[in-house]
C-alpha cells in the first residue's frame, strides 16, 4: 500500500443480499482495505456477523480485512478469525483494560494489531501499549450502529495522539472510523488520521472511485 491515505470501506453498509459484487465494486474503485466490524450483542448493543461472513469474503477478495472486534472476551476469538482470513484484528481498550497479552498473541498468531477507544475514553490509556501495536484506532461515533453523525470532538484527541507519536518516533498507524464523509475527512487527515473508514459514503455511493478520491483527497 503506498498510498499516504488509506481507505478501509465498512462492510457493514454492504448490501448482504450481493456482498460478492459490493465487495468487488469497492474495490475495483480503489479501496485499500476492508473493515469488518464484528459485534456481539454484549460490548455493543447490536449484532453483525461472524466468523462465517469473514470466510465468504476472504474467499471473494485479496484485499487486507481490517477486522473490528467489538465483543467482550476476545482472547477466545483471535484464532478463529485468524483461520478466516483476517489480516488484522482491533481490540477495544473498553473491553481489554490490560490488552497486552492479547496484542502478543494477536502478533504470535501472525496478524496485525490495533487498540481501539470510543469518543469519550482518553487517548492516555493507550500510549503505554503504542509501540506494539500496528495500529490506533480512534471512535467518532459510539460503537454499535452504522450512519451514526461524525462527532468532531474526537479531532483533538487525534491531534494529541499524533502529536505524542511524533515526538516518541512511533509510526503506528491512526485510523478513525464512524461517520467519516468528504465532508469531514480533510479535518480527519489534517488531525492525522491516514487509515479512514468509511461505510455508507463509499458502498452508498453511485460512484464508488469518486468517493474514495474525495475521501483520500486526491485532486
């Protein structure tokens, strides 16, 4: 991936009833990377999918799957999606006040790691496991829901946050991830933010490549 800004479309705003061709339409236009958001129900007030949805999609795409893991009790889960297919999978410190076990065991099974935080959790909570992890990923809207608004009080914490990692020479990447639209991603990049997630702005779009070029803020 070499782009400097990279677009993780939302499965979760697929449409389920063609998710081989939606899959496939995002990324023919450009998509850098496929974020799942797996929901149980307990951590957050919904339910998504599971293991069986992320076979059937790493059997349709090579693209890297960003894999959000929104449950209680992920320890018993990192292997299971592991075998799935997932390239990554992200933590929620909400869930994992002591992630570091779960982050070495996450790298020991081969995957990427990132720790995620919602809206109102500070960003200091997170700066002890930074340099182990592949990834930040910072909540503007509270987990559970897709086409919830983009809450631009969480800016500053993404300010901060790139501040502190350029001063201690981190490069992990800082993603941001709920309500994120052309209209709001220059304030997301300009926070920071290089990996965006995006769901209804992308797989709602008419024309996929033309939102993800204004996502990325291509000219």
């Amino acid at each position: 991936m070499t782009n400097p800004v990279l677009i993780a479309p939302s499965l979760l705003s697929a449409d389920f009833s063609r998710l081989d061709e939606d899959i496939r339409r995002v990324e023919e236009a450009g998509a850098d990377l496929l974020h799942l958001d797996i929901m149980d129900g307990h951590f957050v007030p919904n339910l998504s999918y599971g293991i069986p949805v992320v076979e059937a999609v790493r059997r349709v795409t090579d693209l890297k799957l960003d894999t959000h893991l929104m449950i209680d009790n992920p320890l018993e889960f990192l292997e299971p999606f592991r075998d799935a297919g997932a390239d990554s999978l992200t933590l929620h410190l909400e869930a994992c006040p002591q992630p570091a076990p779960l982050i070495e065991e996450i790298h020991r099974l081969g995957m990427e790691c990132g720790l995620a935080v919602n809206p109102d959790t500070p960003v200091a909570g997170l700066l002890p496991f930074v340099a182990d992890l592949d990834l930040v990923l910072i909540m503007s809207v509270q987990p559970g829901f897709g086409g919830q608004e983009f809450r631009p009080e969480v800016l500053p914490k993404l300010v901060a946050l790139s501040t502190w990692m350029a001063e201690h020479d981190h490069h992990t990447a800082l993603e941001i991830d709920g309500g994120v639209t052309a209209d709001n991603a220059s304030h997301c990049r300009g926070a920071g933010a290089r990996l965006l997630v995006a769901g209804s702005s992308v797989f709602g779009a008419p024309d996929a490549a033309a939102a993800i070029a204004a996502l990325r803020g291509d000219e």
